[in-house]
C-alpha cells in the first residue's frame, strides 16, 4: 500500500516514501508519503484559499458535514480499529473503544456548529453609552495547524479537526509519523461527506520539518499540538503572536483514602495503569495509598495485574501489547534500572520480550527517579505508602505536571478539600484520573500545557470576537 498526501482535496504523489512498519510484528504496512516543507507551504495555501467558503459555510451545513463524517466512520468500524491496531500496536477492544469515541467527538463537534453565538452588550452602563446598542460576533480565526500523536491516533485528530471545522475554519494536520493512516482514513470519509476541497489538508512525514512550517507560516493562525513538552516549548518560542493550545502530557496520579474498598476499586486502577500500554497521558503512573490499606492495596493489584494477558493487538483477548517503538523499550528499562538502583523494588514485571513490556508494579521508589518525576508512557505503575491525605496530596503536587489526578474516599470534606489543593486541571473524585469524555474540558497546568480541549471549550480558541457597535441618530 502506497499512502498519499491529501492537499487542496485530491491526493498528492510525494517525492519520497517512508516505510511504516507495526510496533508489534516489525511488518511492513504501508509506504507512506514523506511531506517536505513545500508540500507544507502548498497545505498551507490550499487551507488558505478554503477559508473564504468555509467562513461562509451556514452553520447547519457544518454540522451535516459532521454528522455525515460520524455516521460513515461508524460504517467502517471494524476497518478503522484495524488500522489503530497495526500502526499504533494498540489491542483490539482499545482500538474499537478509540473509534466509537470518535465517532461521538464528531457528533459533539456537529452539535456545538450550531451553538455558536454571541452577546448583546448595554453600553449604557457606562456614562457616554446612551444612545448606542452593540453586540458580538463568533468568528473562525482561519487556518489552523494541527499536529496529532501516536497514542490515540484517530480520536486526537478528532479533537483537533472536529472542533476547528464546526467553528468554520480550515485545517492543515500533521499526524503522528507512526500512526498517519488514521488520519488519513479520516480525510478519505470527510471527502466522501461533502467537505470542500482544502479544508481538511493531511500531510505525514518529518515532524520538524513539517512542525516549523505550520508554526512559523503568517498565513496559520493557530496551532493545536499533543506532544512532549520539550517540543511544545519550542512550539511556543517560535510561534509568536499566533495563539496556540498545548496538551503536554503528565505523571498522573491517584489517592487512596483509608475508608476505601480495595476491592472495588482495584480493577478500575489496574485498567488506568496499563490500558494502552500506559501510553496516555493520564494513564495512572504514580498511586498513594494510606498507610492501613497498603499492604492489601499492594496484594490486590498485583494479582489483578497478573491475569492481563500480553500479545498480539489483533487478538480480542489481548490487553497489552507492543510500545510504540524499540527505543521506547530501551528507554523505560533505562529507567527501571536507574531506580532499582536508587532503591526501588520490582514487585511484578520489569521484563521485556520483542517490543513488549510486562506490566510491571514498582514498590519504594524514590520520588527522585525518572519514573516518578518524568512522564514513563508505559505500563509501569508505582505504589507508594502515606500516613495521610496531606502527604499524599503534597507528592502529587511535587511534579512538574498538572494534568488531571484521582481520590478515593467516602469523605465528602475529605474530596473538596483534594479538589482545593491538588495542582491539576482536572480533579476525578472517587475515580481514576484516566477517565475522560469528549465533550468535557480537558488540559493542565504547569508543563501540562496550556489551553483546553474538550469540543465546545477547543472551539472557544479557535473562534476570535468582533464587537459591533450601532450609534442610533
């Protein structure tokens, strides 16, 4: 399979093809178009020249557009899971899950195209204001540069792209080198569902190369990146008066309370900890538990966390399967010897066969180690022992990160009092921090990131205000 560019509505020959192969079993799955910073410039125009019949595009078409794209993925169910489940090494009921999310992002993303409004304002409020009404127009800021990661490769493309073209704008996407063929399929079904040609332009390769274009180019007027927050740095020293969103990751963690039942939460936390081979950003990579529930916390998760089974993505039966790619492999084991050697103990786990990790439970880790205060992006879990909520509330706000964190108790004062205190953008009582929906806001703070996703709250940054003023005679 030959993979083309998507510029100005029709698929573009490349000048070179990189070979993507799955994290999984090393197979060949497609070549696939390796965009240079001229295909970027030409997306760029392409997008550009688009904007003019989008901006004038009625609501309701935009939101049949929408609805048309939701309606034909859920047709190709099964062959879009199978795309995320070879290119992403993502098991088979996650891709499935992955897909039906979409399809409810770009359902949210049709129902807010016709939500959008402004605001009559009383002007003579103020002295000097009679005799005059005004009020405020939505209007879309134009061209938008989306770049997507690997880890949810078709439901991050929706939440980008569906919210930028519900608000009448034009997109120029840039998907994650390992994972382009979903957002792909993506720009085949929005073809097929009416969209003119130019608003949605995908364009695969370099990062960098492709990156600097969008970031750079006067022509883009905001960017929307998930990534690292090394590159969401640079992304925003080099983007200057553009606005732009950055969604950065996090080390999440989760608190449990001493009035906690282990046994009904535990299969709950040992989902969030390994689900998509702990490659989410919210995924639970640090645990506190107080003091008289360790021991059985401990216990629980650990026998729970044995009857995962590892293996091929494609197999219904799969839970965890392949990183992303073999430096990533190399990298955690790095990291586990590091804290090893710092003190950590290895209670389950720690082995890797081919590019996949054994989930694995670190005891007595030292909040110093890379694997506590760096995002690990694997399924590697750490439980840690506190003598109370203060202390397990100070070590999750001893982080870099504020991404969403999770609580544990039956204590109503106990939870607002975490909701008070934890340094996140999202706190999740009586739940993992994991959880997330599509139409909720979503985002962090510190080296988190900045702005929000979240449909409605993505479109209130892609949408810039006019006021409009009428003097009467």
């Amino acid at each position: 399979m030959q993979q083309q560019l998507f510029i100005g509505g029709e698929w573009k020959t490349a000048s070179s093809y990189m070979t993507l192969k799955s994290p999984y079993t090393g197979e060949v799955i497609a070549e696939v178009a390796e965009a240079t910073a001229e295909d970027a410039k030409a997306a760029i125009l392409a997008a550009s020249d688009a904007r003019a019949q989008m901006r004038a595009m009625p609501a309701h078409q935009r939101s049949a557009i929408l609805e048309k794209l939701a309606d034909l993925l859920e047709e190709r169910r099964d062959d879009a899971a199978r795309i995320i489940a070879r290119e992403a090494s993502k098991p088979w009921k996650a891709a499935l899950a992955e897909v039906d999310r979409t399809v409810q992002t770009y359902k949210f993303a049709a129902e807010e195209a016709k939500r959008i409004h402004g605001e009559t304002i009383p002007l003579d409020a103020a002295p000097g204001g009679e005799g005059r009404m005004a009020y405020t127009l939505k209007e879309p800021v134009g061209v938008v540069g989306a770049i997507t990661p690997f880890n949810f490769p078709m439901n991050l493309v929706a939440h980008k792209v569906g919210p930028a073209l519900a608000a009448g704008n034009t997109v120029v996407l840039k998907p994650a080198e390992q994972t382009p063929l979903a957002a792909y399929l993506i720009a085949e079904l929005l073809e097929q569902a009416g969209l003119p040609a130019g608003a949605l332009n995908v364009i695969s390769g370099d990062g960098k190369t492709i990156g600097d274009v969008l970031v750079t180019d006067p022509r883009v007027s905001y960017i929307t990146f998930t990534g690292s927050p090394a590159v969401g740095t640079e992304i925003r020293s080099k983007a200057g008066l553009k606005r732009v969103t950055l969604e950065l990751g996090s080390n999440a963690a989760v608190i449990i309370d001493r009035d906690t039942d282990v046994e009904a939460i535990i299969d709950r936390c040992v989902s969030g900890a390994f689900a998509n081979q702990g490659q989410v950003c919210i995924s639970v990579q640090r645990i506190y538990v107080v003091d008289e529930l360790y021991d059985p916390f401990v216990s629980r998760f650990i026998e729970a966390t044995r009857r995962l089974k590892t293996g091929d993505p494609l197999d219904p039966d799969t839970d965890v399967s392949a990183l992303i790619s073999a430096k990533d492999v190399e990298r955690v084991r790095e990291w586990l010897e590091e804290a090893v050697q710092a003190g950590a103990r290895i209670a389950l786990g720690g082995h890797a066969e081919g590019g996949i990790l054994e989930p694995t439970v670190l005891l007595d880790v030292d909040p110093t180690s890379k694997v506590s205060c760096r995002e690990v992006f694997a399924p590697l879990v750490l439980i840690h022992s506190v003598s109370s909520i203060d202390e397990a509330i100070s070590h999750v706000n001893d982080s870099i990160y504020g991404l969403q964190a999770g609580i544990y108790t039956r204590d109503i004062t106990t939870a607002l009092d975490a909701a008070d205190k934890l340094e996140v953008g999202g706190v999740v009582i009586n739940d993992i921090p994991s959880f997330r929906v599509d139409h909720m806001p979503y985002g962090g703070v510190k080296q988190s990131g900045t702005g929000r996703e979240g449909v409605k709250y993505a479109m209130e940054e892609m949408l810039e205000t006019k006021l409009v003023i009428i003097k009467r005679k």
